[in-house]
C-alpha cells in the first residue's frame, strides 16, 4: 500500500468543530448516544458534527438510533431555517413559509 492509498484510506477526521452556538464540539461533547429527548441544541449539535467532518452522517445514525430521513430532515431544516428551523412545534411554520419562498 503506498502512503497515498493510506492517507484516503483513514480519512483525517477533526479533534474539533464549532458548534451551532460557536463553541467547540468533540465526540466526547456531543450528546451521549442514549439521547432520548432530542431539543434544538442537541440537533444542531449532531448537525453540526456532521457538517465538520466529525461523524459521518452513517455514524451519527447509528450513534443515536436516527433513520437517513430523519438525520436528512434535521439537515434541511438547519440549512433553511437556522435552529430556529428544528423546533417541533414550528416546522410547518417554516416548511409553508420555504414552499411560497420557491415559488418566487
């Protein structure tokens, strides 16, 4: 195996990302996987750790028990909305006000 097969073979993975409130998020700082009450924060944070290369989205998955769809969903609503886009009680709020955004 030369070195270059070996760098793409054990993907660097950051020590470190910022997290959705600009502090520093590890693997150790992430919610614990027995997560069962899912707030805002700790979506983001999931987000957010995936986004920076510190989970894989599959990793993440399996960590705290998500399907693809849900994970995707939390995904896209950060990405339109911020934060503010991962509270239950305003995600129709937020998918209304992205569907009349697209039709403009």
């Amino acid at each position: 195996m030369t070195l270059e097969a070996a760098r793409v073979e054990t993907k660097a993975r950051p020590a470190q990302v910022i997290g959705p409130l600009g502090e520093p998020l590890t693997l150790d700082s992430l919610p614990p996987p027995s997560t069962s009450r899912w707030v805002v924060r700790r979506k983001a944070e999931v987000v957010a750790a995936v986004n920076g290369g510190l989970l894989s989205v599959d990793e993440a998955c399996d960590r705290y028990s998500l399907t693809i769809e849900e994970f995707a969903g939390w995904q896209r609503a950060v990405d339109r909305s911020g934060m503010a886009g991962l509270r239950v009680t305003r995600i129709q709020h937020y998918k209304s006000l992205y569907e009349r955004q697209q039709k403009f």
